[in-house]
C-alpha cells in the first residue's frame, strides 16, 4: 500500500499534487510519502507485537536524514555497515542501543567509533573480523557485545546479486563451522556473545524461505546451548520483499503469523531488519520527458533522469512502473524504450515498455524507487545528485537540496606544479 494515487487524473502524494512540487524544484527528484513510511514501520510493530522485538531499520535502502527521524521516533532501531550509516542513524536521534552493526568489512576505525558509541551489537562476518574487535576492545578496556552471522545455506528465491545467505555468497559463517567460532568466541576476553545473526537476502516474496532459515536456525541456538553459550538476541534479519510489477509478497502480519511459532522455542528477543518493505513504495522518481528518438527498429523516450539516479534497471534489469503524472484519455500507446542521457547503453529503466501518448515536457514516475534509488546514487557524467522530497499531509518539504556544479568539485584540488 502506498500513498500514491490518481485524483481527477493527477497523480498526488497524499493531499500534493506532484505536478506542483515539480513546479517548485524541478526535475528529476525523490518524493517520498511521510504517511506511507509511518503505516510501513507500524505494520511490521503490530505484527509482532506481543512478543520481544526490536526493528532495526537497514539504512542502506534509505539513508536521508528525515527518513530516519521519521522512523527513529516510531522506536525503530538501525541496522548499519559502515561508519557512515552509524553517523547517521546517530545524527537522527536513534538509540545506539538499537544499533546492529554488519557487514564484511569493518575497518578499525569504524570499530571503535562502534564501542565508543555503545551499540547493541557487532554482526561479525569472520574470524580475523572477530579477533579485530576483540583486540580493539581490549585496547579500549570494553566489552564487546557480538553475535556471529551464520550462513544457513537457504536459497532465497531472488536475484543473485541480493541473495547473501547462500554458500557461494561472501556474506557470514558457514553454517558448519559456526559452532567453532562460536566457541572460540566465548573464549576471547573482550567479547561478549549475545546473539545470533542470519540475513538470507532481498526482495524475497514468499515465507518459505524465512521459515526454513529460522528453523535451521533455532537447532543451531539449541547446539550453542548445549554448549553452554547463551543467546539473548536472534537477528533473522530483513529481505521481505514489496511490488515492483506482478509479485505478490507477504505483508508482515503473514511472515509474523508464519515464524511466530517457531519464535516461541526460542525464547529470545527477535531482531527484524527491514528496509525496502519500509522504503520502497513510500517513493517515486519524477523525471520529464525531453525527446523523442524514433529508429528502424525502436522507439526511444529520452527523460531527463538517468542511471545515476536510479541504477536498479541497469544493474538487476528490475521493473519499475512508468506512470504519467496527468492521466489523458486517449487509447494510443506505443512502446518506448524509456532512456536518459547518460553515456552508457545500459542507461535505461524501461526496454520496450507500451505507454501511453508521452508529449514533450510531460512529467513521468517511477514508482518503488524509495529503496535503493537516491541511496545506490552517483555524480557519474558530473550530474549533480537530485533533490529529495517528503510530503506530510497537505505540505511539502525538500528534505535534500538539489546538488550544484560548485558541489560536484567539493573536496578537490589541485597540486601546486598546475597552479
């Protein structure tokens, strides 16, 4: 569900007209629904409600600041990977207490920025990883809350490039080795075990999968207790999928009623790490059509938003709804190639997509692009970055200005033997 709907044949953002916001600050930008966001976080909170739980927000779908406030005082936690999120989700208001830290490459200095801030956890992905915190730990005179990710080997059902919890993937522990590392973890002097940790991948539009990994999963937990290891947190991490075209995932109620009984064995305080289920149809990209290019063999719409500005076509060839802004009434379409100015062929968000009349200057967007979209951004071709808009209600707010040409050259220099 999502907050954006045809009014008189005008698409608007709950009570905004997105043709006025493009009037105001131009084209391309991120629109993003506050409404949309709040039923999203508080769909997932009433679905497990009633057992012990702590949603951590994945930054990497969305990292803007307003996004994270927004989120951050419906008591979200965040789950991070660098740095950089950390400064973030800090920046926002949200608890360190209800920050989990992944990710396969935590530099040093990002780990005892981690300790300093006193996050609820390291998601440790391998043992020179672990023996790193450890270390900087100890130098720090701390305590190291950790939770090893296990790989269970699950095939997720979804592209290659977002699976993560299968053998081939780089992402955690082998599932038959995790016990090993689980022990020696227990023996380091400046770790803290506490929880466990899976993340299987994105986009997943069935139960199954979720359901076969916990319950590999929760033998796993009942093995580390065996061997005297106790585990307060089990992180089953996020992945939930949303629609982009046809799919039909399950909403957070279904995944709740799905894995809540196995939850109940595990007598454990459940960690959920959403990010597009939250995201990603709470925003559109709004670009305006520039030219028409008419070949022998194809029918080319040139807009003015690019693979910079949304890569997800280009990289996983994923679907994302065209819709016009202002509906008309005529029965004529055709199929475009929908392609921006960038120099690569792979600059395109739809191949061979039927549309209706498209004039020059007409307003388009791109719906479920709220997750990885700005997020997955770049200045490749020294375009500037777009700006991002959140309506609430009947108003609008630029919560990113647009980037200019002073900005794009920010940080560089040049060496004194070319003054």
């Amino acid at each position: 569900m999502h907050d954006f709907v045809y009014k008189n044949n005008e698409l608007y953002c709950e009570d905004v007209a997105v043709r006025a916001i493009a009037q105001r600050v131009g084209t391309p930008f991120y629109l993003y629904s506050s409404n949309t966001l709040l039923n999203h976080i508080r769909a997932f909170k009433n679905a497990f409600n009633g057992a012990p739980h702590l949603i951590c927000y994945a930054l990497k779908a969305n990292p803007n600041g307003t996004v994270l406030r927004l989120l951050g005082r419906e008591g979200a936690g965040a789950d991070i990977v660098s740095g950089g999120d950390l400064f973030r989700a800090l920046r926002a208001g949200i608890d360190p207490g209800k920050i989990v830290y992944a990710g396969v490459g935590k530099r040093r200095d990002e780990i005892e920025y981690a300790l300093k801030m006193s996050i609820l956890m390291f998601n440790v992905e391998s043992g020179e990883e672990l023996l790193a915190i450890d270390r900087a730990a100890g130098e720090m005179r701390c305590k190291a809350p950790i939770a090893l990710r296990v790989n269970p080997d699950i095939d997720p059902r979804t592209h290659a490039y977002i699976s993560t919890g299968m053998k081939e993937n780089k992402f955690g522990i082998p599932f038959e080795q995790a016990l090993e590392y689980y022990q020696t973890a227990k023996d380091l002097p400046n770790v803290e075990v506490v929880g466990v940790h899976q993340h299987i991948g994105s986009q997943i539009t069935e139960v199954r999968p979720f359901v076969d990994a916990l319950g590999k999963l929760l033998g796993f937990v009942r093995n580390l207790r065996a061997a005297g290891i106790e585990i307060k947190y089990l992180n089953i991490g996020g992945g939930l999928g949303i629609t982009y075209k046809d799919e039909t995932p399950p909403n957070p109620q279904e995944l709740a009623d799905a894995i809540r009984p196995l939850l109940e064995q595990a007598g454990c305080t459940l960690i959920l790490e959403p990010g597009r289920a939250i995201t990603g149809n709470a925003g559109i990209l709004v670009t305006r059509a520039l030219y028409h290019k008419k070949t022998k063999d194809k029918n080319f719409l040139i807009v003015d938003a690019g693979m910079n500005d949304l890569i997800r076509p280009s990289l996983y060839e994923a679907y994302h709804e065209i819709k016009p802004v202002i509906e008309t009434d005529s029965d004529d379409h055709e199929a475009f190639d929908v392609v921006g100015p960038i120099c690569e062929s792979g600059d395109f968000f739809a191949k061979n997509r039927r549309l209706a009349a498209v004039n020059q200057g007409d307003l388009l967007a791109i719906m479920g692009a709220g997750a990885y979209g700005f997020s997955m951004s770049s200045n490749y071709n020294s375009r500037p970055r777009v700006a991002e808009v959140m309506v609430k209600g009947s108003e609008f707010f630029t919560i990113r200005e647009r980037e200019n040409y002073d900005e794009l050259i920010r940080g560089e220099k040049v060496p004194r033997w070319l003054d």
